[in-house]
C-alpha cells in the first residue's frame, strides 16, 4: 500500500510516517517511480509505535523493543542486551514516576471539584443555575 493509504488506516500524519521510517522503525519497499510501497502489516506496526510513543517511550527505546514484538499478545525476546534491558528499565521507571504525578494530580482535580460541587461558594447548597430569576 502506499503512504496515503497507510496514513489514512492508521491516522497518522505522512509527515510522521516518514519519520518512522527515517528512524528504523518502519521499512518500506520503492516501487519502479520511487513511491513507498507498505506491506500489510505494518498497519499494526504504526499501531504499536502510536501506541508505545503515547506510553512514553521514546523512539531509540522503541526500536530496541519492536523487533521482539511480532504480534500485539506475543513478545520475543532474543539475546536482550544489557544496554536494552538498562534502557528499558529507566523507561519504566520513568514512566512509573509519571503515572504517579498523574494519579496525584487527577486526585488533587477530583477535590477540587468535589469542593466546588459541595460549595459552589454560595449558600443554596451548591446547586447550580441561578439563585434567582435574572432579568434581561
């Protein structure tokens, strides 16, 4: 398939698509005219890439781990280098850190609605709309 359909399927921008590419996370066939030309596949490869840069990893960590992903449910892992398994490891404990800021500042949003929805900072219990008819 050819850069815009992959980009269309996955939506991701072509811009990107190349990137990837540039990167070694994707390869590409050329046609005879130099167009790329995607295999089927890797529509979930763009997928999984998507998926392991919104979790935070960055790309030199992400292509270490795509070759031992052949399969979104099955990983295999050959000779793990060390160096892989230590960037791995910051990586996950970069994004443990994450989660935790996170999940502190999601708590720390759910009081202070809580509070504004208990309050409202007026005196008829919170409610909302207007405590009286407003003229126009």
């Amino acid at each position: 398939m050819r850069i815009g359909e992959l980009s269309d399927r996955t939506g991701t921008p072509r811009r990107l698509l190349r990137y990837y590419e540039e990167q070694g996370l994707l390869t590409s066939d050329r046609t005879p005219n130099g167009y790329r030309d995607y295999a089927e596949r890797t529509v979930d490869r763009v997928l999984q890439i998507r998926g392991l840069l919104e979790a935070g990893l960055p790309t030199r960590a992400i292509r270490k781990v795509l070759p031992c992903i052949s399969d979104p449910r099955m990983i295999h892992v050959p000779d793990a280098a060390p160096e892989t398994i230590e960037l791995l490891e910051r990586e996950r404990d970069r994004m443990t850190e994450r989660i935790q800021c996170l999940t502190r500042n999601r708590d720390a949003i759910s009081g202070y609605l809580d509070a504004v929805r208990d309050t409202d900072g007026r005196d008829d219990g919170g409610r909302y709309g207007p405590a009286a008819p407003v003229a126009v």
